[in-house]
C-alpha cells in the first residue's frame, strides 16, 4: 500500500512541478548566501585595511556592519524562502495530496 501511495505521488505532475520549484529555489538562495558569506570571510583574510577603515568619528570599522549584513542577509534568505513554502509550495503539496488520495 505504501509503495503504491509513493509511486502516485512522484508520478503526480504537481508534485514533479513542486520538486522542480523548490530545489530551484533552495539552490539560488544556497548560493546567494554562501557568496555573502565567503566574499566577508575573503575579504578578511586578504583585504584587512578595507574592514578596518572607520566609519565617523567612533570606533567602529566598516567590517563590523559588514558582518552584520551577513546576518541579516541570511535572515531575509530564510524569510524568503519561508514566504514561498507557506504560500506555493504548500498550495502544490495540498493538490498533491487531493490528487493521489481519489
């Protein structure tokens, strides 16, 4: 029963389409956020000068709200891919599941 149940599903068109769209996504937002990260890793290990210019008056270099940005960078990734999960990837899941159930 369970073979069958999984055999439905991935033949299902909705669920190939599903597949296709997520790991589309989970790549390009991998991507993104291992270029924010490494380029600030490689810019700390061969640019130091660039990170340790001030900003004003303070002490605060321009790595510091660099290395922020990363943070933050990687927070509005994973919103953005939550966004999508609740909204299309479970509109698909749900047309999945009323497909192979009848």
């Amino acid at each position: 029963m369970q073979d069958d149940i999984a055999q439905r599903i991935a033949a299902h068109p909705q669920y190939q389409e599903l597949k296709a769209k997520r790991t589309r996504l989970g790549w390009w937002l991998t991507l993104a956020g291992m270029l924010a990260y490494y380029g600030f890793i490689l810019l700390v290990a061969f640019d130091k000068p660039l990170l340790a210019q001030k900003i004003g008056n303070g002490v605060t270099t321009l790595g510091m709200p660099l290395g922020v940005a990363v943070i933050v960078f990687t927070i509005i990734i994973t919103w953005i891919y939550i966004r999508r999960a609740n909204s299309e990837f479970d509109s698909l899941t749900e047309q999945v599941v009323k497909g192979v159930v009848k």
